[in-house]
C-alpha cells in the first residue's frame, strides 16, 4: 500500500463512490438519528423529572408528557430503523455491484500475459475485496452513523445541562483520536500483511487445484498438504498480529471513554457539593457520559472491520483507475477513429520494432502479404511468429514502424471495425458451456440459425451434429469436455466461417492434433481460405509446401521469405526444419510408421553405425501414439527406451524441489531425438517427458540398443568414450 488511511476517514472516501444514490445515502444518515437521540435524551428527561417533578410537584411539566414523550419517539426511532436497514442494504449492493462492474471490466479490457504468470490469485484477492467493503456499508456505516451522532449530540447536551462538564468532554473527546494517530498506521500494515497473504494462500490453492491429477500423479498429495497448511499458518499468525493490534487500539479507546466518565462525575459531583450544579443536572450529565462512552467502544469494536474494508478500498482504487481509462479510450476512438479499409490490395508489415520488458519480440521486421493470398510464418520457438499475429490482432501497437492496409496506417483506424474483418483460429480452442450452435454464433453474435448451420457444414460437422439427438443444440460440456480435440477445432473453425473474415489467421491449429485428423483439419482449411487472405502460424511443416509464401522468422526479422520449393533449394533455415521434420521418415496414415537408416544415420547417438547393422536397428523401431497430456516417462522412472519424434510437440519438466508445480526445462519437437540418457547406465529418469498435444513417436527399446553394442563392438567402445546423454 502506497498510504495507511484512517478507518474513521472511510465514509468521506465512500461518499464520491454513491453517485446518484447520494440522496439516498442522506436519508439513510437522517434515519439513523432517532436512536442516538433517544438515548441521550432520556437522561435530560430524567433531570426534568428529579428536578421539576419531584423538586416542584406543584409547578413542573405533567408527568404524562414526559412518559409519553419518550414511548412516541421510541415508536419513531423504530420506523425510522426500519427504513435504515432497507436504505443502508441498497447503498452496500449498489456499492457492491458498482465495483464489480468496474473490476470485471477491467480484467476484460487487459491483454493477456505474455510471460506465462497466472493472475488468478491477484483477480480472486480482488474479488474478494468487493464483499469486505460492501458490508462495512452494509453493517458498519450506520452503526459508525449512531456512534459519531450520539457523540456529538452528547456534547451538545452537556452544554444544555453545564458548560463546565461540556468543556471537560470536549478537551477529552479527542483523545479518540490520538488513539487513533498512534495505532492506525501499524493496523493498517498489519492487514495490508494479511491480505497479502491471503492472496497467496488462494492463489495456491487454486493453482494445486487446477492440477490435482499433476499432484496425484507425482505423490505430490502429502508435500502439497503441508506447504498449504504452512501458508495458513502463516495467514493466521498475520491475523492474530491484526487482532493485537486493534486489541490495543480498543483499548486505548475504552480508556479514553472511561476517562471522559470518571472525569464528567469527579467534577459535577464537586458542582453538586458547591451548589452550583443540581442533582438533576448531575444524573442527567452522568446519563448523557455514560452515552458516549458507550458510543466510543462501540467505535472501538468498528474499527477492525472499517480497517480491513479501508484496506479493500486502497486495493480497489490501485486497479480501477486504469479500468476507466480503460472503458472511457473505446468510446472516445468511436467517436474520431475511421473504420478500416476492406483488406483488397495488401497488408503491409512495415520495420515494426516491438520488445517485450523480459526480452524477445520483433526487430525491425518487415513482410507484405498481397490480398488473398496465403503465408506460413515458421521459425525457431521464440522467434517472434505469435508477436506477428497478436500485431494483426492489434492486441499490441508497434513501438517503432507500423503497419497499413491497401495504404492506409492501421493505427488511425478503429480497432473493433477492423477485427469484424478478422478471424483467428488458436492453438488450443476454447469452447464455453453451451451448445454447439451458441458456441459457433460467439464468432458473431447477430449469425441466423442457417449461417450457423452452413457454417458447421463448411467446418465438415454435418457428421457430429447428425449423430447427436439434438444436433446443433447439444451442449459441449465445460471447456468441450464431451468433444475430441477435432471436433472442438473444426467448432473454431466453423466459429471463424460464420465471421466471413478478410483476413484467416491460424495460430498452429492442428499442432495439438494427431497426424490423421490433422491432415483432415488441413483439408478442411485450404478449402475454405480460397478468396482470403490467410496468415498462418506452423510448427508443423506438412501445410507449408500448400502456402503461396513462406516467411522464416528468426529473432524478429523475416530471415527467409520465399515458395516451398525455392527455400528448399535454398538451403537455408527452413529447408533444415523441413528435413528434420519430414525426411527419414515412411509414414502411411493408419499404419505403421518407419524410420529409415539414413535418418538414422543423422541422429549424433548413432554416428559410426555400420549401415547394415543401421537398416536392422531401423526395422527394431515399433510406433506409440500419444494423447495429448500423456506422460512417456516420469522422473524417477527406469530408462528403457529411446524415442524419435514424428509428429507432436513435447514439455520436458523437472520436479520443483520444494514439492510444487515441476519445473519446464525445455521442448522436443517433430525431428528431434530424447531418452537417449540412461542406454548404458542404469541411471534413472532425470526429467518427466509429457505430450502437449496429440502426437506420434518411434520407440526403441533399451535391449534393442544394447544388442547393437554387442553385434558392434567397436561402436561400443566409440559409444562410451563420445556418448553424450542429455534426456
């Protein structure tokens, strides 16, 4: 926190966040005042009744009234009560909901992260800010409201009984505040402590929870138990610190209320010896004391929950500045940005400079792609391929250079008008808890059922929605639970139809899909980008060779830009990505997929093979197909194998040694080679190799290798004097 606030200060800071229910908020205020004056009054009554009634039979008020008086106000006071609970309930849930708004506007409004944080811990901490200060206006204020009134109407009936007992109420009162002044600062870091540390314990939480199957199949259940119950500890200690601390502050308080007593009876007492004060006014005055102090430690017991709602202000405020900045840029561009040219000549990517604060990004790049044309971006994990289509998306503006379609800068344009144009195709599709048909129509809202239904026909989903009782409206589960990861893709891509887009762009869309459904994924999409202008992210090189330009893109520059076959006579980058991924390899879709001695012959483990003994180990090679989540080995597992990627994308984790989620070392991807470690040694697996999506592989088993070391003696000995295990 930049600045501890009094919790006191908290109505005045809530004041500007009623708005128009500030009318409201005055008459809740004026409700609330019947019961504080009622309980100072009855004391002035009683002088009445002990000075004028008993002291003066004959000349005093009738006793009637001063029965009455009382009974008629009570009735008021609890009308007015009534009236106060409703009032105060609206203001809380206006609050609450007023909040709410701004803050899921905000979240919506920001890019997401690019260096892989989770902020659900951050958003839920939020979140849970909301309620704290919502019930402080609920519970909190008007009892804050009776206080502060009961106080101040105290002092003012002191005046009307003696000015001498008002003056050593007034002089006493502010030692309130002096309490205040000496603990409000160590409360207020105190709590700011423990919601920080209740942000970490939920954040935790929520991540352990996400991976229960992670945690369940690493036997992380008893380490993931124990760092939990530590972190709680830790939150409750940070608590208990919180209640010391307003349990001093409290009593500090009460000690300021019992003074203010002792001190109003010491000295009207002394009034009353000296016969400059009456009995009356006396027991009148003692009422009207023994009111404020009930008032003050009624104040005492409020400030732990106007602190900690105090602290959810300070939370708030921090964020939703830049979220009306947020909601105010998209309504003022409206108004004096053009929309964006129909996409009929060519986009231009012109020495665009972006850098990320942790490094990567684009370095002066440049690329034309003529209208409906078509272009592969491929390149070196990292390289810049995704920055490229988030810059097309205009999720982020060029530091440096631009960008222009058919001539005119995109930047002066408004960026909703120019993503009606556009359609995006991830990776990973992200489907909602509707149905099919709902789940399409996200791609534009105002789509007929027929477009719809055309869409899901051109997405190839004729044979799904027929085989379903209810078609089109069958739900897809949370996340497309019920669907296989083809079907959820062609829904993205039907999604992306139904937008009738200018501008197709598709993030590795079959990355996480197994060869023989990606090759019908592929299919599907050259069909239906004729007339478009498509961009296409590929790790996977089998759609490149269709594409009318390649663009290699490596450290943010195009280092290569050409056909498939002129970049393969090239020799450059790409013609080795290519041969990497696609040769050496006899892979009929359905059957058994082979890898060949030449290619064998590449990989470093097998260097000085004799080639006859290379075209037995090939044949020795059987096929695994992997689903997406798979492990093929786990750490701590017995080496047994060694593997060949075919097709397929590969995490390479390592287990945190503190117990918590392992650690990402690495990716082994289509032509790359893993296992290797552990052929000779019986070592186990240092790492845990797991698939992210659908994918192929080539085995060989451990006996397989060590009967090519006994069949080659000298390999052998080459073999354990170069061999260099790496997974």
């Amino acid at each position: 926190m930049s600045r501890p606030m009094f919790p006191l200060l908290l109505p005045l800071r809530l004041w500007r966040y009623f708005g128009n229910q500030r009318l409201k908020a005055v008459l809740a205020i004026l409700t609330v005042l019947p019961d504080p004056l009622l309980m100072v009054g009855i004391p002035v009554l009683l002088q009445l009744v002990i000075d004028q009634v008993i002291g003066n039979p004959s000349g005093g008020p009738p006793v009637a009234v001063l029965v009455l008086l009382p009974c008629a106000w009570l009735l008021l006071a609890v009308v007015c009560n009534g009236f106060s609970i409703k009032l105060f309930a609206a203001l809380g849930s206006q609050l609450g909901t007023s909040f709410r708004q701004r803050l899921f506007g905000h979240l919506l409004e920001q890019p997401n992260p690019t260096d892989g944080r989770a902020e659900g811990g951050e958003q839920g901490l939020l979140a849970l800010q909301i309620p704290t200060l919502e019930n402080a206006v609920v519970s909190q204020l008007p009892l804050f409201t009776w206080t502060v009134a009961q106080l101040l109407l105290g002092v003012l009936l002191l005046f009307t009984s003696d000015w001498r007992l008002a003056l050593v109420a007034v002089v006493l009162t502010p030692l309130l505040l002096v309490s205040q002044v000496a603990f409000t600062p160590a409360l207020a870091r105190r709590e700011e402590a423990r919601v920080e540390q209740a942000g970490r314990l939920l954040s935790y939480a929520g991540e352990r929870l996400r991976s229960r199957e992670l945690v369940d199949l690493f036997g992380l259940r008893s380490t993931t138990r124990s760092e939990f119950n530590r972190r709680n500890r830790d939150l409750m200690r940070w608590a208990q610190r919180v209640g010391a601390m307003s349990g001093l502050q409290q009593a500090a308080l009460t000690a300021s209320a019992m003074l203010t007593l002792v001190s109003v009876f010491a000295l009207g007492t002394w009034l009353v010896l000296q016969r400059q004060l009456t009995v009356g006014q006396l027991v009148s005055a003692l009422g009207i004391a023994t009111a404020m102090v009930s008032g003050m430690w009624q104040l005492g017991a409020s400030l732990l929950p106007l602190q900690a709602a105090t602290t959810a202000l300070n939370l708030l405020e921090q964020q939703l500045p830049a979220a009306k900045r947020s909601e105010q840029r998209p309504a003022l561009a409206r108004g004096i940005e053009p929309s964006p040219p129909a996409l009929r000549q060519e986009l231009r990517i012109e020495q665009v400079q972006f850098r990320y604060p942790g490094g990567g990004g684009l370095d002066g790049l440049n690329l034309t792609i003529p209208a409906n044309s078509s272009l592969a971006l491929v390149g070196p994990s990292g390289g810049g391929k995704s920055t490229v289509l988030r810059l097309l998306l205009r999720q982020i503006e060029p530091q440096r250079g631009g960008l222009r379609v058919d001539g005119v800068p995109l930047s002066t344009t408004d960026r909703g008008a120019w993503l009606e144009q556009v359609a995006l195709v991830p990776q990973e599709t992200v489907l909602f808890d509707l149905s099919i048909a709902d789940n399409i129509r996200l791609g534009r809202l105002d789509a007929s059922d027929q477009e719809v239904l055309d869409a899901a026909l051109a997405a190839e989903l004729g044979e799904l929605i027929q085989s379903l009782p209810n078609g089109l409206q069958t739900p897809v589960g949370s996340g497309g639970g019920r669907l296989s990861g083809g079907q959820k893709q062609r829904i993205a891509i039907a999604r992306a139809i139904v937008r009738n887009p200018q501008l197709l762009l598709l993030d590795e869309a079959t990355s996480a899909l197994d060869p023989s459904t990606e090759e019908a994924i592929n299919t599907t999409l050259r069909r239906l980008s004729e007339g478009r202008t498509v961009v296409s992210v590929l790790h996977r090189l089998r759609a490149a060779a269709a594409m009318d330009q390649i663009a290699v893109i490596d450290q943010g520059q195009v280092v290569e830009l050409g056909h498939h076959n002129d970049l393969l006579a090239a020799g450059g980058l790409y013609a080795s990505f290519w041969h990497r991924q696609m040769s050496g390899f006899n892979l009929e879709l359905g059957q058994r997929v082979r890898i060949t001695p030449e290619r064998l012959a590449t990989i470093p483990l097998f260097h000085g093979v004799d080639p006859k003994l290379l075209r037995w180990l090939a044949s020795e090679f059987v096929s695994d197909r992997i689903r997406h989540g798979e492990e093929v080995f786990r750490e701590g597992d017995a080496p047994d194998a060694f593997y060949v990627v075919v097709a397929g994308t590969l995490e390479v984790l390592q287990n945190d040694l503190w117990g918590g989620t392992p650690i990402k070392q690495g990716l082994v991807e289509e032509g790359d080679f893993f296992g290797d470690a552990g052929l000779i040694e019986d070592h186990p697996r240092a790492v845990t190799v797991r698939a992210r999506g659908d994918g192929l592989l080539l085995r060989l088993d451990r006996d397989r290798f060590l009967d090519l070391l006994d069949q080659d003696p000298d390999y052998r000995r080459f073999f354990l004097h170069s061999a260099r295990a790496s997974v």
